[in-house]
C-alpha cells in the first residue's frame, strides 16, 4: 500500500511539474515576445501617429494657403481690371504735351477773348512710387471767355489719356445780366490750375525696354 502511494505520489509529483512548466514556459515566451516586439512596434506605431497627424496638419495648412494664394491672384486680377478700366495712366515724360495741346484755345476776341497758360517744373512727388519716382507738373491756365468755353477746357482736361488733376477751378462773373444782355457776349474769368503726372525716367525706361 505505501509503495502505491508512494507511486502516485511520485506521478502527481512529475504533473506538476510538467504543469508548471506549461504554465511557465508559455508565459515566459508571452513576456518576451510583449517586451520584444510588441511594446517596440506599438511604440513606433505611436510615434507614426503622431507623423501622420503633422503631416496632415502640414497638408491642410498648404492647402489653406494655396487657397489663399489663389484668392489673392484673382483679387489682383480684378484689381487690375478694375484699374485699366477706371484709371487715368501716367505720361511718359514732360515732352508729351498732350494736356498742354488739348486745352489751349485759340482767342477770336468774342467766344475766347483771352487765354494764358503757364507751365511748372517737373518735381518729383516723395513718397509715391509706381516702380519708379512719379513726377508732377502744375499748369495754370486763366482766360475770359463764355461759361461754355471754359467748361470746354475742363472737359477737355478730363479727356485726356492721361492722370490729370484739376486742383484750383475759380470762375469770376465780369458783368451783371443786364451789362452781359446789352453787350452781347457775356464772358467770365477764369483761374484753372491742374497737376499733370509723369512717370519718373527709371519707370518710362522699364516700360520702354519691355517693348
């Protein structure tokens, strides 16, 4: 009977030993592969999030900007549009004479009794710039004429292809109605002062050498 129970004794004793070792052996194996493998790749997965999401980050802001950048071209496009269709462009240089030859009326002693023009000198304007130094000339101009004549001459400063300025407009009744009735000629008298623009030499030259 004891060496039965010894027998069995010494069997229950082997099982659970080999018990154990299944036991151990598994969970020592799951140990090393969680540090080996496991933790690193979930680490490294990690740190790809977070590559991924500033990368994503990065995306969306270029996206944004070229949105932006796109938005901008198309609001200087129609600004510049906008600019071709309303505003006046500069002369090219003192030499064209173009305001000069439009507004100067030819005195027939009736219509025009008297007319004079005076001409500034070319400054260049501080603090404006296209590219290159804007320049301004003052052209004064006095004449006794009909009303309609000298509304003529600021018209025809108005048509001009060119920036020009009126700065001072004075128009003098010279006669009653009655005197102007039994004259015949009403006139007025009439103190004009514009400023005509010029592009400055280093932006007419770019323009010219782009021709």
């Amino acid at each position: 009977m004891n060496r039965i129970q010894a027998t069995i004794a010494k069997a229950r004793e082997a099982f659970d030993r080999e018990t154990i070792a299944w036991a151990i052996v598994p969970g020592t194996a799951a140990v090393l592969v969680t540090a080996l493998f496991v933790i690193p790749n979930y680490m490294r997965a990690l740190d790809m999030q977070d590559e991924a999401q500033r990368l994503e980050a990065v995306a969306g802001e270029n996206i944004s900007q070229r949105n932006n950048l796109q938005l901008l071209e198309k609001n200087v496009g129609a600004l510049r549009e906008e600019c071709a269709r309303r505003c006046r462009p500069l002369a090219e240089g003192a030499e064209h004479d173009r305001l000069l030859a439009t507004i100067t009326r030819p005195t027939d002693g009736t219509v025009v009794r008297e007319q004079s023009i005076r001409t500034g000198q070319v400054t260049t304007v501080d603090g404006i710039a296209i590219g290159g130094p804007v320049q301004r000339r003052e052209v004064s101009v006095e004449m006794t004429a009909s009303f309609e004549s000298v509304f003529g001459v600021l018209d025809a400063a108005e048509s001009v292809d060119q920036l020009v300025t009126p700065r001072v407009v004075e128009i003098v009744v010279l006669h009653g109605p009655v005197e102007q009735a039994s004259m015949g000629n009403p006139a007025v008298r009439a103190t004009m002062t514009f400023d005509e623009w010029f592009e400055g030499p280093k932006a007419a030259d770019r323009k010219e050498a782009r021709r």
